[in-house]
C-alpha cells in the first residue's frame, strides 16, 4: 500500500454558529501593553450565516481516504508547500517511519506551525489505518482502558463577573462535569482593580461549587513572572487543581519559580511541540499537568511519546481541547492515571464539527468512546454547498 494522493479542499455551507457564554474575552499575551486594542469576543449573531472549513485528505490507491479537520489555513499552507510533494510514494502504515521523515525533512521541523501541519497529516494517516483495518484508532493504540473518557468544563467565553461565574460553575456541576477551568480576564496592565476582580471570580466560582470540587485557571500566557507569583499566592486559599500558562511554556525557569513560590500546581503545553520540549519541563521539574495539544505537538503519534514520556514522572496529560477527537482516542487508549481527562470547550467543539454527520460532546460529563473506523470523521453532505481544492500556487 501506497500513497498515491494528498488534497486540501474547503467545505462551505449555511448554518448558525454555536457561542461558548457570553463572548467574555480572556487574558492575552499582549495585554501586558496597556495602550494596545482590546477587542472583545462578540457572540456570533443569531441565525444563519456561511460556514468554512478545511480539510485534508490523504489517499492510498482505490483505498478509503484518511480525513482530517478542521485545520487552521497556516497548517494547510505548510502541508501543501512541505509535506504534499513528500508523502506520495510512502508506506502510510509506517507511522513512526513517518513521522520521523517529516520532522526531518524541514530544518525548522521540530517546533511551531510546521509541527501543527505535521499533526495534521498524522492524524490524517491514523483516520486512514483505522479505516483499512475497520477498526477506531483507540482499538489500534490498544485501548480501551475505559468505557467513556471524563470530560471537563472549559469555560472561555462565560462572563467573569462574580455572581453570572457562579451561577454557570454550579450549572455546569449539575450538568454532570467533575471539573471546570475559568479564564482570568485581567493581567498587570490591569492594575489593583484587575488583580482584585480576578480573585473574585475565582473565589466566588469556588464558593459556588464547593471545597472539593476540581477547578483549574488558565491565565493564557498573559501575566509577568512577579504578576504570577503574586496571583498565586493568594489563589491557593482557593485550592486549584492548576494554574494554566502563567508565563510563555519555553521560560522553563519562570514556570519552575512561579511553581515554587507561588505554591499551586501548573500546567502548560498547548503552545509544546514534541516529546522532547516536553521533557525539558518535565526535567526541570516545572509543570505538574501537561497539556499537549495532538492537533499541534506532532498529531497522535507524538502524544502517544508524550504520554508515555509522563508516565515515567507521574505527570498526567490532559491534553488542549483544541480538536476532540485526537485526544479523545489517546485518552481511551491510556491509563486514566496517565490521561485522567479532556478538555471541551463548547462552543469552539461544535463550531469545529459543523460538516461532521455527528457532534462528538459530553453526556453527562462522560465522552463515549467514537464507534467506527478510523476517527469518527463522517461528513454530512446535506450541509456540504460547495466543495473547493485549495491552491495555494507558488511560493
């Protein structure tokens, strides 16, 4: 078996958009400069609207084909001017023979968005294993090691305003989710007025859903080293189960000091790349979660190194909720002491599976293990309008 065919297409179509809460915006990185434009998150308005999304689609002879998205534009541009030429002629069962080549191919191939484009077709390439053997990708990682993987509640876009925080937190609890992650709002450029408005959504989402209930922050890279500390500080009355990015994920000495003395648990790694980024927070003893993102740190071959990389010191993956369905087939395919959980945003998921026949979401805080072949990717072509071949001609 060969591959003989690599296409990046786009879906259009017409329907509403989904809308996680109110549109709240969270923490920036470039909020640190307080006279830069704050643009807030708008809900989308209600009713129909055009709906993109690209997709990638890798092909082995008469075969099924090994589907793959959304992807963001900057992935399919690499996938077409780096890896499109390369992959026809391979093996698309030789996973690690791949992956490796395409690391290796491009000289800044081991970090940012040429790895995103990698995962891409990683994940591609498992869809189309999974079909040829008819099996789900979990069942080829060797799971299941569960009967449905526990979700929790990734609250981007919820009001931070004390009272509308702990009303949607206890809503959520009730709806069956073992645990939440709030979005602090505000970082140093915000002042006293903003560190104080950050401890009381915090405080009040707590005092809403009880002492023991796990809650996580994610503060979005948008907060110095002494900001951190300090936020921390007070934060731990509240008892986090992590604080997310609180600083940039490469300034491994300013997570491992924010970590010492701010004296809550910290978690990072959406914006890692491979194992071996991985292993450097690992080694310094840095992090206490790590969330790689197989959409980006190298597709499922990579987390499955990830995974395997933090079992060895005990640190639990809970990987970056950017895709559901790569993570959700590691998940179900390791131990739920290495993997206790993913992550679902709400609107951003179901936004992301607007073309798929059906929306992979939480039931009562569980996510059931995908059915059929491959991923679980099945277009629906009653909102498939049109049907574009990229061309991102010369570059």
């Amino acid at each position: 078996m060969k591959i003989t065919s690599v296409e990046l297409f786009r879906l259009v179509g017409e329907g509403e958009a989904a809308a996680s809460g109110d549109g709240q915006r969270s923490v920036q990185p470039c909020d640190v400069y307080p006279d830069l434009y704050r643009p807030q998150v708008q809900p989308p308005a209600p009713g129909p609207r055009q709906r993109r999304a690209i997709y990638l689609a890798v092909r082995a002879g008469d075969g099924p084909e090994g589907l793959y998205g959304p992807l963001l534009r900057s992935q399919a541009m690499l996938i077409h001017d780096a890896l499109a030429g390369f992959l026809p002629g391979r093996d698309p069962l030789a996973g690690e023979a791949l992956l490796d080549q395409m690391y290796r191919i491009n000289r800044h191939g081991r970090s940012g968005l040429y790895v995103a484009a990698v995962s891409a077709v990683d994940c591609a390439l498992w869809d189309l294993r999974g079909k040829v053997l008819g099996l789900p990708v979990w069942r080829l990682l060797g799971g299941p090691t569960r009967p449905a993987v526990p979700a929790y509640a990734s609250m981007l876009g919820f009001s931070v305003q004390p009272a509308a925080a702990a009303a949607a937190a206890d809503e959520h609890r009730r709806m069956g989710f073992a645990a939440q992650k709030w979005f602090f709002a505000n970082g140093p450029a915000d002042g006293e007025r903003g560190f104080a408005a950050n401890l009381a959504m915090a405080r009040a989402v707590r005092e809403a859903v009880g002492p023991h209930y796990r809650l996580m922050f994610d503060a979005h890279m948008g907060w110095d080293v002494n900001y951190a500390v300090a936020m921390a500080r007070e934060l731990a009355g509240v008892r986090p189960m992590f604080l997310e990015e609180p600083a940039f994920p490469e300034r491994v000495a300013s997570l491992r000091r924010i970590r010492r003395d701010g004296g809550v648990p910290v978690a990072t790694g959406e914006h890692v790349h491979t194992r071996w980024q991985v292993r450097e927070l690992l080694a310094a003893g840095a992090v206490d979660f790590i969330q790689a993102d197989p959409d980006w740190t190298g597709g499922i071959s990579e987390q499955v190194h990830i995974c395997s990389l933090c079992s060895a010191f005990d640190v639990p993956v809970i990987a970056h909720g950017h895709g559901v369905l790569p993570a959700l087939h590691v998940a179900a395919a390791q131990p739920p002491a290495v993997v206790p959980m993913v992550e679902h945003l709400f609107g951003h998921l179901a936004n992301m599976q607007f073309f798929h026949r059906r929306a992979h979401k939480p039931e009562g805080g569980q996510m059931a293990l995908p059915e059929g072949p491959g991923l679980g990717i099945v277009l629906d072509e009653a909102k498939i309008q049109r049907r574009e071949t990229l061309d991102f001609g010369n570059v």
